[in-house]
C-alpha cells in the first residue's frame, strides 16, 4: 500500500466518523406516545392523526418551547407532517415535494371537474347559497376578544373570467369587508360559479389586510388558474350528513376540508329563526375549526371562527325585476 494510498483511506474513514456522529443529532428522537405533552396530542388528534402513532421529538426548540414532529394521513391517503411545539400549537404542515402536490391537485382536478358545465354560471340558485338573490348580508359577533362586523355585499358591476377546462365563465363576484373594533381590517372579493346541477364553486378571492387604515398584506389571495387547478366547493348541489368536500385547495396554508353535520338545525339569530339549517364544519390548514350554519333561500346565517362567533344582523334581497 502505498503512502498516498493509506492517506486516502484514513481520510474516508475520518469522514465517514465524523458523518455517522452526525447524524443522531440532525434526527428526531421517537416517542412513546405516553410520554408526548398532552397539548401536542390534543393537536395531533385534531389533525388527523392517530393515539400511539408515530412522534418524533426534534433536536431544535422554537420559542424556548421543545418542537415534535407527528406523521399523519388526510382522506386521501396523503402523508402530512405536523410541525408542534409543546404548547400544541401547530407550526407547520410538511407534505410532499412541490411536484407531487402538482400532480395530485391535478388529479383532483380532473375529478371535480368531470362532465361539469356551466350554462349559466352567475346565476347562483342553490337554495343554501343563493347568491344572485344577495343585495347585502351583515353579520356581527367577537373574534379573538375584538368586536367584529362582516358586510358581504353582491358586486354585479364586477367581472371577472376564468378558464375551466376549454370553457372561459364569467364569475359571481361578492365583497366582504371585515371589521375589528369598529376599524377595516380586511377586504376580500370572492369569485364563484355554480354548475348546470346546481353545485357552486370557489374560484378564488383577492384578499386586503388593514392596519391604520393602510394594506399591510395580501395573505390568503388566490386564484383558480394561477395558484391552483382546482376549485374549491363552496356548496354542492346535493347534501347528506357526513359528505366531505374540499372548498379550498391551494396550498398548505390555504386549504379547507368541509363535513356536513347536520341538516335539521334550528337556528335563532337577530335576523331571525330559521328551521331545517344546514351545519358545515371546517378544519383549516392551520388545524383550526370552524363552523358555518346556513338557511335555506338566505345563505350564512352564523359564522363560528375560532375563538369567535358571528350573527346575521340583517338580510337584504335584491328586488326582482
């Protein structure tokens, strides 16, 4: 063996040392699932995740807080990661590499969209979200311990088209703006379709967030499109106890998981009582639920955001011509 030979070998095994050190501290340390902080298995549970399945606890803190890392599947069968710090606050969702995604949304897209026309696609008929009947819906309630005001208002004078398939349909357009305390905190202009079987679709929102009455951020914004094959449902024409659809599929951050829980809710709000109520509910890409209840011929008529709940004041109609 030659001088630079040997040299060579022990350079490879000093690396291969030094890279097998490594490595227990660039991985996470698997936990017994009795031994994860009981906030941490609060949130894993809330997303889907399993009692006893796998936690990993990370060798990073965050906030002084220890970070774990739960492996979970949604409906479909895909693979998420839950980013948690102690206090069971979710930090992140990892999923699949970007092309993976890609091809799934497009899959999904597809799927939704199969023999779907649009004949008429403003005029917004379902019975649930009777959308072309809306001249302005208020809603008022607290959020997050703040004093808030919704007034969702139809907005005929705006246009919009999108490409679906080989088909170019012009969009329902809805305004909401949002309310803390009496000051704009945001502006979102909401698109929507319904098919020729009375399904209505989410095409996308441009979003304004507010503080001192200037734009700080646009979080939230998307486009069917652009950011997304795929629609969201907002309201299918068809509705049982337990159907699950998605009314946003964008991103990690922004997507929406709908269930339908009840179809027979009696529900009091200052704008009335109203019998034989629909009652969604949402879990958010951030792991928090809500809850939206709507009436036959009017739309929403309570909202329960996280940590919040918002009442329809009044409903205006738009008068028939």
């Amino acid at each position: 063996m030659t001088s630079a030979t040997a040299n060579m070998r022990l350079l490879v095994i000093t690396a291969f040392i030094v890279f097998a050190g490594a490595l227990p501290c660039a991985a996470g340390k698997p936990q017994k699932w009795d031994d994860v902080p009981k906030a941490v298995q609060e949130t894993i549970l809330k997303n889907g995740g399993a009692a006893g399945g796998p936690v990993d606890k990370e060798p990073e803190v965050k906030d002084g807080l220890a970070v774990y890392e739960a492996g979970v599947k949604d409906k479909d069968g895909n693979v998420r990661d839950l980013v948690i710090t102690a206090d069971g606050k979710l930090v992140e969702i990892k999923t699949d590499d970007a092309a993976d995604l890609a091809d799934e949304r497009a899959a999904r897209a597809k799927k939704v969209l199969a023999g779907v026309k649009f004949s008429h696609p403003t005029e917004i008929t379902n019975p649930y979200l009777p959308l072309s009947a809306l001249k302005q819906d208020i809603l008022e309630g607290m959020e997050d311990g703040k004093k808030t005001r919704v007034e969702r208002t139809a907005k005929p004078e705006l246009h919009k088209t999108f490409k679906i398939g080989d088909l170019s349909i012009e969009a329902f357009v809805v305004e909401d703006r949002a309310y803390e305390d009496g000051k704009l905190a945001e502006v979102a202009i909401d698109y929507f379709a319904q098919d020729d079987n009375g399904t209505v679709y989410y095409l996308g929102e441009e979003v304004d967030e507010y503080k001192d009455g200037k734009i700080i951020s646009h979080d939230g914004s998307w486009m069917l499109g652009k950011d997304t094959p795929v629609p969201g449902i907002i309201m299918p024409a068809k509705l049982k106890v337990g159907d699950k659809f998605r009314s946003e599929d964008v991103s990690a951050d922004i997507g929406e998981i709908d269930e339908v829980i009840s179809l027979s809710e009696t529900v009091k709000v200052p704008a009335g009582t109203y019998k034989d109520c629909l009652k969604i509910k949402e879990s958010l890409a951030d792991g928090t639920t809500e809850y939206k209840y709507y009436a036959k011929g009017i739309g929403a008529i309570r909202e329960m955001p996280h940590d919040g709940d918002e009442l329809l004041i009044s409903h205006e109609a738009k008068v028939a011509k």
